[in-house]
C-alpha cells in the first residue's frame, strides 16, 4: 500500500509538471486575471500535498514526526510550484511566470495543511 501511495504522488507530480510545462488553447480568460486558472492551480496543489502526505502518512511507524512531515511536505511543495513558474518563463515561449499562481499554488498547500491538523486523532484512529 505504501509502495502504491508513493507511485500515485510521482506520478501525480509528473503528470502536474507535464501539464504545467505543456500549451493548453485556448485559454480562458477575464481580462488580464483567470479566476478558474487560480482555482485549478489552488486545487492541484491542494491535491498534491494531500498525495505526499498520504504517503509518508502511511509509510510511519508512528506520528512523532507528524507536524515537521507537514512542515516539510508544505515547503517543498511552495518550492516545486515557485520552480514550475521560474520553468513556464525561462524554457516555454508560450507561458509566463506568474505570482498570483503562486499565491494560488500556496494557498492549496495551506488549506490541505491546516487541514491535515485539525484531522490528526480522526487520522491516527483510522490508521490504526
């Protein structure tokens, strides 16, 4: 199960790059802002946290390091969506980098976060 939790999260964050990097048309938007682009990107990013968290979830043995796993999967999401900008500029012709999709990125890793905390004894009671 571990094993297969960890697949789906490389595989989840492969297929994330893939669509980050990749031209999607036509794109919809309202003037010079995508409210549907901010909520796309707020629930990718939700769901990625979610499936790193799961995985190292179920991989402990016990919940000592519960909070810092939290912390780290929190910035190393923040990081790879600040990384998936910096790319979208620099080896894309066709997207650019842009700050409002990382305050979107980091407003999903935050909420599944916070989440992630106010759940710990409903999560530790259906583990174990």
């Amino acid at each position: 199960m571990v094993k297969l939790a960890f697949s789906l999260a490389g595989l989840y964050t492969a297929t994330l790059t893939f669509f980050s990097l990749y031209k999607i048309t036509p794109e919809i938007t309202v003037g010079d802002f995508s409210l549907g682009d901010k909520v796309l990107h707020t629930s990718a990013y939700f769901v990625l946290f979610l499936v790193w968290k799961i995985s190292f979830f179920l991989k402990a043995e016990n919940n000592l390091s519960y909070k810092s796993t939290i912390l780290k999967i929190s910035v190393a999401c923040t990081g790879f969506g600040m990384l998936i900008e910096v790319l979208q500029g620099t080896l894309t012709s066709y997207r650019q980098p842009d700050w409002l999709d990382v305050i979107a990125n980091s407003t999903g890793v935050l909420t599944a976060s916070i989440l992630f905390l106010i759940f710990k004894r409903t999560l530790e009671k259906v583990k174990y």
